[in-house]
C-alpha cells in the first residue's frame, strides 16, 4: 500500500458561536502496514479525522492524499468506488444491514466487488468461525447481542482485505476476552496481509497493541509516539 500523507489538514463547522475547528492544519504521514492508534478525549477530532482520511468528509482546507490519489478532491462517485476497493470500516454503531444475516452482511461489500457466490460465502464462513461466531450464519442482527454484532462488523472490515482499515472504538461493546482475541486476528491481518489499520479508541487495551499512537487535543496534535 502507498502512504498516507495528511497535508495541512483542517475541518470546521459553523455554530451560533461561529466556526468551530474540529481539526486544526494537522499533517503528518501514514506508512504502509502501520498500526496506529488516534487516541484523545472527546472532542479532541479523532472521528473527524477518520471520516476525512476515508473520504466520508471533505475537508475546510488541506488535503488527504493515498498514493498519488487526492481523496479529498475525488467527487463522490470516485470517493464510493476508492473506499469499496481500498478501505474497511469498523463502526462502534455497527452499521450492519438489518435485513442480511451474519453472513451475507459479512459477504456483501465482496457483492459489490463482483466475487462470485460460492467464493465470497466460502471467504465469509472462514471469517466467521475466525471471530468465533460459527454456527451463526442465519442470524440476522436483532438476533445477536452488540458484542456479537461488533465481531460480523469486525469480520465484514477484514473479508475483502482491503489496504486500509479504520476501526472507531472496535472494542467498546466487548468483553475483555473477545477484544483480545479479536485484537490479535486484526494483528495478525496487518502482519500477514500488509493492511494498514487506524484505530480510534479510549481502550488501553486497543492501545498496547499499537505501533504508533497520535494524541489529539482540541483538533491538534498533541504528540506522535513510534513504538
């Protein structure tokens, strides 16, 4: 995978009390198979940051570039298409399709790649029993428990193995068991197969697994610690 290079990258919204920066011209690079962890208190722009590097958000100014591609001036077609062949997502919310069962929402974004039935249900099952949920297949989400639902997300982010996986607080409706468990099969993804992974997490535990962690305090960059 090609670096990530964030550019004098800033994001504000307006309010009644005018505009408030929820990033402030950070810049800073993202080597390939990095395992990052983007850690502050709420507010300090750890989610506005993930959404700008996925291109789910423009930028007020700055630039997010991956390789030689400018995210941040695709238009959204080419943003939707450089996300389904380039990037995974990791949603506290889960984000899971309600009428899908775990499986078929683990395959779906190999769907939309074109991969055909029987190839994309074989890959899915494997990531299925990886995150410990085998036997599982037909449930739909309304049928499992958050820390269920969160091991199908996590499943879903890694099937297609994408170059880039951002994971917003992926532990946070685990037990301290799973989330290690979990946390080493991300590990092993990132070691084995080259995928970058940014983490957005409070959690020490998502934290000791890091190769580098970002503090950000009041949309800056409070420091920047290569372990």
């Amino acid at each position: 995978m090609d670096c990530i290079k964030i550019n004098n990258l800033s994001k504000s919204y307006n309010s009644v009390e005018g505009d408030k920066f929820a990033l402030k011209n950070i810049s800073f690079n993202i080597e390939p198979a990095d395992l990052l962890v983007v850690s502050g208190p709420s507010g300090s722009g750890k989610s506005t940051l993930l959404n700008l590097v996925a291109g789910l958000d423009t930028p007020t100014s700055g630039t997010v570039e991956f390789g030689s591609k400018v995210v941040s001036n695709m238009s959204e077609a080419e943003r939707e298409a450089f996300r389904l062949w380039n990037v995974g997502f990791i949603f506290q919310s889960y984000n899971l399709i309600p009428v899908l069962s775990a499986l078929e929402n683990i395959a779906f974004v190999l769907e939309l790649q074109g991969v055909g039935k029987k190839d994309r249900e074989m890959r899915a099952q494997s990531l299925l029993a990886e995150v410990g949920l085998a036997g599982y297949e037909a449930r739909r989400p309304h049928e499992l428990s958050g820390g269920q639902q969160q091991r199908i997300a996590i499943a879903r982010a890694m099937v297609s193995k994408p170059k880039l996986i951002l994971a917003d607080e992926p532990t946070a409706n685990l037990d301290t068991e799973t989330a290690k468990s979990l946390m080493n099969l991300m590990r092993r993804f990132n070691e084995e197969h080259g995928i970058t992974f940014i983490f957005s997490t409070h959690d020490a535990l998502v934290i000791s697994y890091a190769k580098r962690i970002i503090k950000l305090r009041d949309g800056l960059v409070q420091s920047d610690e290569i372990l």
